[in-house]
C-alpha cells in the first residue's frame, strides 16, 4: 500500500528530471540568434492585440463553484462506495438523503437561470431617416 | 446507528430544517408565493418552540451522542428560536419596503436557525463547528442581502473575511483539543479533569472560545461589530445581535463553566471589563441609530461576560435570563429602527437612521416613540423593565464568587449607558419634529413590538415566572 | 542514517514552508497563487507519511483540483486586472510579525514539552474502508449537515453572481 505511493514518488521524480533536463539541454545546445520577429508573441502569424490578461466573465465563477460543492460531494462518494455492500439498503438511504439535499442546490441554480448564458442581443439595423419619401396620395 | 427515538428527540430541529429545504425548493420554482413562504416560516418556528416546551426537564443524548438535550440547551433554543420568531414576524415590511422581498431570505433565516439549534445541542466539538458554519453562512449571505446598497455589500465582506478567518482558529482549537484528549465528545473530553491543566488543552481551548468571543463581539475581537451591523439590513441586524449571539453564548458557557477553573476567572473579567468599557464609552460618540445599538450590544455581552466570569450556580441562570430581557429590549429597538428607516433607491447609506431623524419622533408617532422609549429604558437597567433584573441576577452571580470590583463597575458602566439610550428619549420627547413623516406601520411589525413590549413589563414585575418553567434546577 | 520516511519529511516540510513564504511574500498574486499549488501538494505528501492515504487524495482533489482553480478564477475576474498588476501589500506588519512570532514560540513550546499520544503508523492500512463506515453510522449527523453547508454556500454564491 505504503509503497505504491513511492512509485507515484518516482514517477514524479522522473517527471521533473525529464522536463529539467530537456530543458537545460535546449539551454546549453540551442544556438541563441534573437531577432525581433522570433521575440514577438507568437500568434498563428497574426499580430497580437490586446493584453495577454484579460477578465473572466464571473459567469464561469458559478459554474467553478457548482464544481467544487460536486467536488467535495465525490469525495464523500468513495467511502460510501466502498462500504456499501457492508452496510445495504441504510447507506443506500443516507447517501440518497445526502445526494438530494445537493441535487436541490443544483435545482435551484437551474431554475434560477445561474447557467444560462446571456445570449448576445443581435442589433439589428435600423433605418431613423426615410431615404425614399413615400408618396401618401 | 440513528434510532427512531433520536428523531422524536429532535422534532424542533427537523421541523426547521424540513421546512428551510422545503423553501428553497418552492422558491426554486414558484417566485410569487413569498405570501405562503412568509406563513410556512412562522408556523415552523411556532411549532418549533411549542414542541421545544415538551423537553423541558428532560434528559437525552441523541445521534449517538452527538446532540444533547436537557434544560440548559432546551432553554436557550427557545429563546434563540423565540429572537427568530420575533424578528422574522417584523422582516416582512422590511424587505418588501426595500424590495428583497425574496423567498432565499426566509430559507436562510430557517437554515441560520437550524445551525443555531445544532449548535446550542451539541455534544461534539464537530457538530459544534458544523452548526456554527451553517449559522455563520447564513448570516454572510443575509449580511449582503440588500446587493443594491454598497454599504450591505461591504459590510458582508468584512463579516465573511473576519469569521472565516475566525473560523481557523476554532478549528485549530478544536484539533488541538482532539490531539490531546484523542476524542471530540465532550463526554471523553470532561471525563477526565487532570486534561484541564495540560497546556496544549489551555491553547485548544483559548483558541477555541476566540472564536465564539468573536462571535459574540467581545473585547479585542469586537471590531467587526459596528460595521457589519450598520451595514446590514435592519431586520438582519436584529436577527445577528439577538439570536446569533444566543446561539454562541448559550454554546460556549456551558463549556466554561465545566472546563475552565478559578484560575481564569481573571481573564474572563478583564475581557468583560474592557468590553463592557469599549462598548459603552464609544456608543457615547455616536449618531447613527444603528451604531448606537451595535455597541449596546457590545456591552451586553460584556455583562453577559460578567455573569460567565462568575462561574457559579447562577452563571446559566442569570445568563440565559439576561439573554431573554435583552432579546426582548434589542430586538424590539430594532424593529422600530427598521420601521422608521427610509426606503431609499440607487443610494449608498441607510436613509433616516440618525438620531436626528428621530426628534420630536413623540408628537409625530407615538405608536412607535412609546415602545422604543421602554425597550431604551430596559436597555439602560431602569427598574421595572425586564433589563434591569437581568443586569442583577448577572452582577449577583459576580458578588457571589466575590467579583465584587467586577460588579461595581458593571454598575458603573450600567450607569454611562443611560446616557446615550437616554439621549435618544429626549430627542424623541422633548425636542420639535424634524420632519412631519408619519411612518406606517403593518399589523406584522406592530404585533412583534406589542409582545417585545408586553414580555418587557411581564419579565420586569414578575422574574420569577421565567425560572418558574423549570422544576429541576439548573447543574 | 535516518530512514527513507524522515528524509521524505523533512524535504516536503522544507518545500512546503519555503513556498508559503513566496505565497505570502510574493508581490503578484499569480505567484502566490502558484505558490499555494506547491504547499497543498507537499500537504498531501505529509499526510500519506502519515498512511492517511484518503486525506491525500481528498486534498488533491479537493484542494488542488478544486479550490486552487477557483481562486486563480477569482484573480481573473477581478477587474482592473488589465490595467495594473495586482499587488499585496501588508499595511502594519509590524505588530503582525510579533503576534505570530508570540503564537509561534508558545506553539512550539507546547509541542515540544508535551508528552503526545503516539500511535505508530500502521502498515497496509487501507483507511477509506473505516472511513466510510465510520461516516455512515457514528458520524451521520455530521455528514448530513455538511451537505446543507454545502446547499447554502452553493445558494448564496449563486445569489451573489446573480445580475441583480
């Protein structure tokens, strides 16, 4: 058991040896010839606009926290799973009163809208001034 | 293993949480029905403190161990539960007067009170934490429940920022006192009394009861207090100053009383002193309504604080009695408060909570002058009113363990508060209208004031019927 | 020599007190944001020393996976983010460092003269089995109030993301 996690060690271990060593090795072969189109920001080949930091819509701030109350619901998943055929029908009914209790959360969000998207309202044009006088005779 | 008795043991505690779940579903789908909400929400809190009268004189450990019922946390639900009533009965002309009138504030009103009852029970450190998390985000989320108005806003990120951060402490006390004790039962943890002078379970449990001390406003973490309940919605305020502070103390003192010994007795009345110091010598420099109270209350839970300090028979009696008077006199200064303030859109600040405002508040609304003139007078201890009896049976638990200094300058501190509670009572009664408004009031909010008002004088002439409801005495 | 497990412990312990200093010192948020990823793993490691195996997974799911995303979340959607570089700043930090410097020495103090309870770890020990039973008979009530904890934070974050 204990030693199951010491190969997770060693592969992590490997992990960073492996990314280290490209990486020191790219620094000392590498040629290093700069120029200003090979600093610039690469972009498919357009030019950058803009900042790199841009805002977040808060509309993904919902949905991260919908994830971490599911999250932290999974954690409690796997005990129950595991001693679930010990324990029968009784955990079968607690976890149910657990799970319910934060499905109706999730009702809730739903219902309220929290996940909808703002769609984006077309504008659509409009004509203010009559370019053709319309005869009313 | 949960047994069916475990459930008849706890009918308040299922009624609240049902209905709390039940209102979070209808509000998920029908938005009109706040009408219905509002009725569900009552009944439930009646029905809570009816069925609550039923454990009175009994003895139980329920959830295998985890709550306990008996006199000392049956009293105080009924009195936490009793503060929700009476507010709740007066929010609803608040909040559709400020148009938040929606069906998520009486869900976490409800949700707030089940943590308050989970809390108070509670026989474990872990389900002391729980009730206090679901009391405490509650309490966040109506702190901020007016979005359009920034001061809400601000004053519930403060409240979130500094209980969370309070939060860590409590837990950290908590695993201090597991590691040492090797359980969370109170019943391992008070079993053997040697744990009491070992040093890891003195920083537990200081670090411990720092996190109900702030709760409950006391010295050096009362800070938050002002802000936070200036910037909440009046009936919030209410709400936060009478049934939260209830639920802590009446979780954190049955917990001195058996863990801390003569020793500390010092401690406890220096951090009583000083707030009773701080509360009532900064409320003198105030004008706004709300602050005003806010540090009110910091005081009372100074003298709250002095009748803990006591650590004596009459340690619980005289605190719960006290928290009873002064749910009665706060909540009631409260409602008024709300009922006067001003429904203000697309403005930053509370409108018409000045004392100013107030003037001549006797000749243009005597309905509402009247009542506030008694709760002010309760407040300050005037004799007969409900106030003045808790501050003795506080101070005589003091003289009993020899307190006397203690008791003296509570009497003192007593004293200066009249000042600012007597101030507001002139410039309601002896100084011309600043404005002619006459405030309206709904049948609701006036019943709530009647019964504050009404229990006010009852406690005050006859004290004696509240200890009356208890055959066994207090442990 | 020292066996394999005290030289685990003392390399995460370094690594994790050494980046909560960047996470706290670190001028821009980001970096103390990254910092954090660092103590929370090296937390993880600690506990699976301590053969607490589903406390380990629950900080990388919970911790790591969950709640390090959502803070880098909120810095992005703090505003201004463009136009200045988010700073911490500490304004007294004088009286700060005394008040932990005090809590830290009487800690330590404790710690060491204390005589604790120690229970060798065991081998092979699968924790997740006790933990659930536990869980779903003597800590029931504690886990059905966790999830209305849960419900309230999810109905009040959703209520203050709410346009209006």
């Amino acid at each position: 058991m204990f030693a199951d996690y010491g190969q997770i060690l060693v592969f992590m271990l490997f992990a960073i040896a492996f990314v280290a060593i490209a990486f020191f090795v790219a620094l000392f072969l590498a040629p290093k010839k700069p120029s200003y189109s090979k600093e610039s920001t690469y972009e498919c080949g357009e030019d950058t606009e803009g900042e790199t930091w841009v805002r977040f819509n808060v509309r993904y701030y919902v949905v991260a926290l919908i994830f971490i109350i599911f999250d932290v619901e999974v954690v409690f998943l796997f005990p129950w799973a595991v001693v679930f055929k010990e324990l029968g029908l009784f955990a079968f009914v607690e976890m149910a009163v657990f799970l319910i209790i934060l499905i109706l959360g999730f009702v809730y969000v739903l219902a309220k809208g929290d996940l909808q998207w703002d769609k984006p309202q077309p504008v659509i044009p409009e004509l203010k001034r009559q370019i053709f006088k319309v005869d009313s005779n | 293993m949960i047994k069916t008795i475990d459930f008849l043991n706890s009918i308040p505690l299922l009624i609240i949480s049902v209905s709390a779940v039940i209102t979070i579903l209808v509000g998920s789908f029908y938005k009109k029905s706040t009408k219905y909400v509002y009725a569900v929400t009552l009944i439930a809190l009646i029905a809570a403190i009816y069925y609550s009268f039923g454990y009175l004189d009994k003895e139980y450990l329920i959830y295998n161990n985890f709550l306990r019922v008996n006199n000392i946390t049956t009293l105080f639900s009924i009195i936490a539960l009793f503060a929700v009533l009476l507010s709740t009965l007066s929010a609803k002309a608040y909040i559709e007067k400020e148009e938040i009138n929606f069906i998520e504030f009486y869900s976490l009103v409800l949700f707030s009170t089940a943590g308050m009852l989970i809390m108070i029970q509670s026989y474990n450190l872990i389900t002391v934490f729980v009730g206090l998390e679901l009391m405490s985000i509650s309490f966040y989320i109506l702190t901020g429940f007016l979005r359009k108005r920034i001061k809400s806003n601000e004053s519930a990120l403060k409240y979130f920022l500094l209980g969370a951060f309070m939060t860590g402490f409590l837990l950290f006390g908590i695993s201090l006192i597991y590691g040492i004790t090797g359980s969370m039962s109170y019943a391992n943890i008070f079993q053997d009394t040697s744990v009491f002078k070992n040093p890891v379970f003195l920083i537990g449990s200081a670090l411990f009861m720092i996190g109900f001390f702030f709760k409950m406003g006391l010295f050096p973490f009362h800070l938050w207090v002002p802000d936070v309940y200036e910037g909440a919605p009046t009936t919030i305020t209410g709400l936060m100053s009478t049934a939260g502070k209830i639920a802590a103390v009446g979780t954190i003192t049955p917990f001195i009383v058996y863990t801390a010994s003569d020793n500390f007795r010092l401690i406890f009345s220096i951090i009583a002193l000083l707030t009773m110091l701080i509360g009532n010598v900064t409320a003198l420099a105030q004008s706004n309504i709300k602050r005003i109270l806010a540090f009110s209350s910091i005081a009372s839970a100074g003298y709250i604080l002095v009748g803990v300090a006591a650590m004596n028979d009459l340690s619980i009696k005289s605190v719960s009695f006290y928290l009873l008077a002064y749910t009665l006199m706060q909540l009631g200064a409260f409602i008024i408060v709300s009922l006067i303030e001003k429904p203000a859109e697309g403005i930053n600040e509370y409108r018409n909570v000045d004392i100013e405002d107030y003037k001549g508040l006797a000749r243009t609304n005597p309905q509402l002058a009247i009542p506030l003139t008694i709760f002010l007078f309760s407040l300050g201890g005037i004799p007969p009113l409900a106030g003045f009896w808790g501050k003795y049976y506080l101070f005589y638990a003091a003289i009993q363990s020899n307190l006397i200094w203690l008791s003296i300058s509570a009497i003192l501190f007593s004293v200066i508060s009249l000042y600012y509670y007597l101030k507001i009572v002139v410039y309601m009664w002896f100084n011309p209208p600043a404005n002619g408004d006459v405030y309206k009031i709904d049948s609701m909010p006036s019943l709530s004031i009647l019964i504050a008002a009404f229990l006010t004088f009852l406690f005050g002439i006859f004290p004696q019927y509240f200890f009356a409801l208890f055959k066994t005495p207090f442990k | 020599m020292p066996d394999i497990n005290t030289i685990l412990f003392y390399i995460f312990a370094f690594l994790i007190v050494s980046f909560s200093f960047i996470v706290v010192f670190a001028k821009n948020i980001i970096y103390s944001a990254v910092s954090l990823f660092v103590t929370l793993f090296g937390t993880a490691a600690l506990y699976i020393l301590l053969r607490a195996d589903f406390l380990a997974i629950t900080q990388v799911m919970v911790y790591i996976g969950g709640i390090l995303i959502l803070l880098i979340f909120g810095i992005m959607m703090t505003t201004r983010i463009t136009d200045s570089e988010i700073k911490t700043t500490n304004l007294s930090s004088v009286p700060a460092v005394f008040v932990s410097a005090g809590v830290f020495v009487i800690l330590i103090i404790v710690l060491l003269t204390t005589k604790w309870n120690i229970n060798p770890p065991v081998e092979n020990d699968v924790t997740v089995n006790r933990i659930g039973n536990l869980l779903l008979t003597t800590y029931l009530l504690p886990f059905e109030i966790a999830s209305v904890v849960l419900l309230i934070a999810l109905m009040g974050a959703a209520m203050y993301a709410r346009k209006k």
